[in-house]
C-alpha cells in the first residue's frame, strides 16, 4: 500500500517520523511532504521518502509576508497535486489544514484519485480567532476526507459538532514521542542543591499559559521557597509584557529563559534536570509535549482540560483549573515541600507513558481502516500486486530517504 503523509509546514514533524517510520515498519510504502527542513531538522535514512513542495521561499525569510505564505501554499498543493497523478498512492493523509479555503478545492479535485484521510490535531486551533483565515472553508474541507482521526474525546465531540459523521471519526490516543538519545549531550546549568526546578518547554505561545505560571510564581508563592522556574523553547508571541513583570518582582531570580529552536537533546537535558514539568494551558486538545515528557517519569502538574483530563492521563497527572495562578501556586507549593509526593507523581507519569500506545499499534490501526477505504470502492480500487503491504520502496526512487528529527511543538 502506497501512503502519502502531508505536512505542508512540518508543523508536527516528530509526530509525522514517528508516523511514517512505524507505517513503513509494517509494509507500506511512505512518502512525506512539506517544507524545507531548517536548522537543527536532522535527518538520517530510513524507509520513507521526503518531498519540500511547500514554502520554499518564506523558510530563506524571517518574518515572511502573509501573501506570499498563501501563494506558495497554492503552489505546494499544485506541485502536491501532480505527485498524487503520477505516483499514484493509495491514501493521502493530511495532518494538517494549513489554509481550509485553499485547500478544499484541491481536496475536491484530489478526492476521485486517492481515499483521502486527515488527523485533527488539535480543534482549539480553529475556534479560538487565533486564526480567521484558518477557520474560512474549514466545514467544506473536513467533508472531502473518507476518514478522520481525532485523539482526544474532546476532538471527537467537535468534529462531530461540524457535522463529520461519527462513523467516519478514528479514535487512537496519541502516542509517546521520543526526542533524540542519540548526539552530544548538551549539558544545561546545574541547579543549587535543595531547589527545585520547574520547566516550562516547547513553543511558547498564549494559549500555553506561560503568562499563568509567571503570575502563580510571583504573585502567589513565598519568598523562601526553594524554586528554579526554566522556560525553555521558541517564542511565537511577545514575551517583554512578562519579562517586564518578573523583572519587578523581588526574586526574579527565580526564572531562567533558554530561548529559541533548541535541540533534541538539550531539551532532553532540561527535562531530565527537572523535579517537575508544567503544562498550565488555556486550551489543548492532544499535546506531543505531554506524549513526550511522560517517558522521562517527571511529576506533571498541568490543566484539567483536554488530553491532560481523559483517558489515560486522568488520574496519573497533578490536574487543577486552567487560567487559575493561584490553584497552580498551590500545587507547585505542595509538590516542592512533599518529596515523597513528588516521588509518586513521577511514578504514575512512569505508569502513563506505559499505557500509551505504540507507534506500531498506531499504526497497524490506522492501516486497517486504510484498508477498509479501500475495500469501500470496490475491487477496481484496491492495492494491485505491486503496491501490496511487504514492499518497502519509496514513493520515488530518485528521492532520498530520511528520518526528522525537530522537537514537538504542541
């Protein structure tokens, strides 16, 4: 079976190796496509072929104008269109929608070739108004997919609630992401003996709740107790307001920033120099950090929302109220003078990261309902001999094979 995995800003690029090397474990030939890798992207071979068709001109600019981002969008999904013509796979699945109303047009000139299949990240994304544009043609794009995947209840509730019919919804919890093991390690500042550190990473945007956390440090935790905040990752909003608060307040040296597109392997450092990990979000449906941080076994305090209060993670995390500086304050307070809760909380993260599922039994599950597309159109559509699971050539031979590597963002 030949599956086109389709990123166009590679905005889940862990996630997507993770996919693309487990679809290949079990038989499928893979391809993946979307931007230009940029600087500390690895890559390393492996069994699924790799295609930039978008953006190639905004990744050489800083801050590219929003037009052009949209043209080469276009361009993308024409030159993604002609690879679907000429390679001819059989499923074409869709993590992203990066712009709904250009993309369902190509959805619905694609939908005759290929069974089109789509992974619903995370649905705050559209009806939060972060994003306006993101959320023009979004209904008409989520009918042209034959299957979606939802990873939270929450997701499923809301596709459901945009009319996606619920037979045609995939439940499959998100699996754990491993950042990298392999490199030079990368050592971070130790921390003073009998301090506790707790870090705040990925990328930094307003719907994380940095700003809830700076306020439970400042406003609401004593003086003398022993903390090391470290926020650590790459910012997508302006951070000077908060800075500007910390630097008032009287222990400001409590907070630690190692700003920017870190690595793999110093994030890791950060996680492991941890006692214990936060993830005070406003909204979330699934989280790849949370799905990452859960194998280091760290004491997670995070919000009673989405992922964080289903299945499996409730009851294995420290939960309280989103957007409440004083609840987080408190737990965080209770956490740094209790080592023995600190111990148990580390251990139930040990216990979530075992009820996890793989990346292979992800996987095997997705191919099963790709088959089921298939067998929906009949014997005309389905795989012929050369395209049958077993193979594990590329989409294209001429083009390279990698492995990504990028720190999760979500």
């Amino acid at each position: 079976m030949k599956v086109l995995v389709v990123d166009p800003s590679l905005f889940t690029l862990p996630y997507d190796a993770a996919f693309c090397r487990a679809l290949a474990r079990a038989g499928a030939q893979v391809g993946l496509v979307g931007r230009p890798l940029r600087r500390n992207e690895n890559l390393a071979p492996v069994e699924f072929s790799f295609r930039p068709l978008f953006y190639r001109a905004s990744e050489a600019l800083t801050h590219p104008p929003t037009a052009l981002k949209g043209l080469e969008h276009a361009r993308g999904l024409a030159a993604l269109a002609r690879l679907i013509r000429r390679d001819r796979p059989d499923i074409v699945h869709l993590q992203w929608l990066a712009v709904p109303l250009l993309d369902r047009p190509f959805l619905a000139a694609t939908g005759g070739a290929t069974r089109l299949v789509f992974t619903a990240h995370n649905s705050g994304s559209f009806h939060d108004a972060r994003s306006r544009l993101q959320a023009l043609g979004l209904d008409g794009a989520l009918r042209r997919f034959a299957a979606i995947l939802a990873h939270t209840e929450k997701t499923r509730a809301w596709l459901e609630a945009r009319g996606v019919e619920p037979s045609r919804i995939l439940l499959l919890p998100h699996p754990p992401l491993e950042l990298a093991a392999d490199g030079p390690a990368e050592p971070v500042p130790p921390t003073e003996p009998g301090v506790a550190t707790v870090l705040l990473w990925g990328a930094i945007k307003p719907y994380k709740g940095l700003d809830v956390l700076v306020r439970a440090v400042v406003h609401h935790l004593p003086a003398e107790l022993p903390l090391r905040v470290v926020v650590a990752g790459r910012p997508f909003m302006d951070l000077a307001p908060l800075r500007a608060m910390i630097d008032a307040a009287p222990h400001r040296d409590r907070f630690r920033f190692d700003l920017g597109f870190l690595s793999e392997a110093r994030l890791a450092a950060w996680i492991r120099a941890a006692d214990i990990v936060v993830f005070p979000y406003r909204t979330v449906d699934g989280s790849g950090a949370l799905a990452a941080t859960a194998r280091f076994g760290k004491p997670i305090v995070a919000s009673a929302i989405g992922t964080f209060a289903e299945e499996p993670a409730r009851g294995l995390l420290e939960l309280v109220p989103s957007g409440d500086p004083a609840a987080l304050a408190a737990r965080l307070q209770a956490l740094i003078l209790d080592p023995e809760r600190r111990r148990a909380a580390g251990a139930n993260t040990r216990r979530l990261a075992q009820l996890l599922p793989s990346w292979d039994r992800f996987a095997a599950a997705c191919l099963e309902r790709y088959e089921q597309l298939l067998a929906e159109r009949g014997p005309a559509s389905a795989p012929s001999a050369g395209r049958a699971r077993g193979s594990l050539r590329p989409l294209d031979p001429a083009c390279s094979r990698h492995q990504t590597r990028q720190p999760p963002r979500s």
